[in-house]
C-alpha cells in the first residue's frame, strides 16, 4: 500500500526542522501512512533522520527505500470509542466509495 503513496513531507539534509515536524503533524491528523523524502544521498544520515523523526512524531518506520521513508501513526483515539487499527482513514473513505468487484 505504501508504493502507492505520494511523499506528504520534504525532510532537508542534516535535521528535522520545525517545519518538518509541522508538516508531519498535518499529514498524521489526515492518514495513518505517511511518506518522507529526504534530500540526501547518504543512507547514514537517512537511517538517522528516520529514528529523529520516528521519535518526534510517535511514529514507526514501516519501510525505508532509498531516500524515501513511510512512517505509520495510528489514529488518535476518540471519546466516541476506541476503533484502533479500524478507524476510518481518507484511503478507506475513498476505497468504500469506489470497491473492486
């Protein structure tokens, strides 16, 4: 599912800016899955910034190709009900609309 996602965040070459984190914030209120790019060509400093922002934004790793990174964050809880992992995200509002026969 993840290979299909457009990068949501530009992430710079040597640290997550605030700016990063900002963007990561609006992209986790609307998806669980989001992708990163960063703009260095040295998989160190990839490796690194992926666990900083792993660790700001309460996010797992869930794949790191290259220089793109996908980061999961599961849904905050609501005073509605604990839907965990079957909260409803924007990907499952536009597959319910359109499912494959």
């Amino acid at each position: 599912m993840a290979q299909l996602l457009e990068a949501k965040v530009h992430a710079g070459k040597d640290a997550v800016a605030t700016d990063v984190v900002r963007q990561l914030e609006f992209a986790f209120k609307h998806e669980t899955l989001v992708k990163v790019r960063f703009h260095t060509p040295d998989r160190k400093v990839v490796m690194a910034l992926c666990s900083e922002i792993a660790e700001i934004a309460g996010a797992l790793c869930v794949s790191q190709v290259g220089r793109t990174a996908t980061f999961f964050r599961p849904p905050p809880t609501t005073d509605s009900g604990n839907k965990g992992i079957f909260a409803e995200t924007s990907f499952t509002r536009r597959h319910k609309a359109n499912p494959r026969q």
